[in-house]
C-alpha cells in the first residue's frame, strides 16, 4: 500500500537536462526525509541528494553540485530531482526513497522501482 513510483526518465544528449519525479501513495511524503540515488550499470548504488521533510535540509553528492536540484512540492506528495548539464557518467538508475526517522540515510525504509536515465551521442 505504501508505495513511490519514480518517472521522468529517458535518453538525453551530454548537456542536456531532465527532471525527475517521484510520487508517494499510501503515505503523507512530508512526514519523510528523500533521498535520490543513483546505480549506473554494474555499479554499487549512490546516494545523489538528500532533502529532510521539511526541506529545510538538502545535500549533494560533489559530483552533481551545480547541475542538480532536489526540491519538493508536499501538496502534490512528490519530490523531484532536476538535472541539468547531464554526463555520460550520469546513466544508470536512479531510485527514489523515503526514511520517516533518519535524514539522508544510506539504508532508507522505503524505496522506489527506479527510472533510467541513459546520458549518450
């Protein structure tokens, strides 16, 4: 019942930029802290970016400040990552997840099926 479904995926050109969204049903998402993660192929997941349920706390990777953006929209039940100046070392899947506990964790409770990014000429 409770679950996040992320959406905003898809093949881009090196440069360019997609936003990525991810929805909860069966739970309120402000009662949460996010986290976006990151698995490119054959690699170990990542954490990307994290924000608190508030959204008065929000951290990067170093490898994406300045190109990606975590926000939320709590009315809506859905946080999104914007990503922008996309790398090839940017494919993979990333998985959004929700912790009602603890903030930018690396073992979140709950998580989402993941969408593909894809970052090629």
């Amino acid at each position: 019942q409770l679950q996040l479904v992320e959406s905003g995926g898809g093949l881009v050109q090196p440069g360019g930029s997609l936003r990525l969204s991810c929805a909860a049903s069966g739970f309120t998402l402000d009662d949460y802290h996010i986290g976006w993660f990151h698995q490119a192929p054959g690699k170990e997941r990542k954490g990307v970016s994290c924000i608190s349920s508030s959204g008065g706390r929000i951290n990067y990777r170093d490898s994406v400040k300045g190109r990606f953006t975590i926000s939320r929209d709590n009315a809506k039940n859905t946080v999104y990552l914007q990503m922008n100046s996309l790398k090839p070392e940017d494919t993979g899947i990333y998985y959004c997840a929700a912790d009602g506990y603890s903030y930018c964790s690396t073992k979140p409770r709950y998580w989402g099926q993941g969408t593909q990014v894809t970052v090629s000429s």
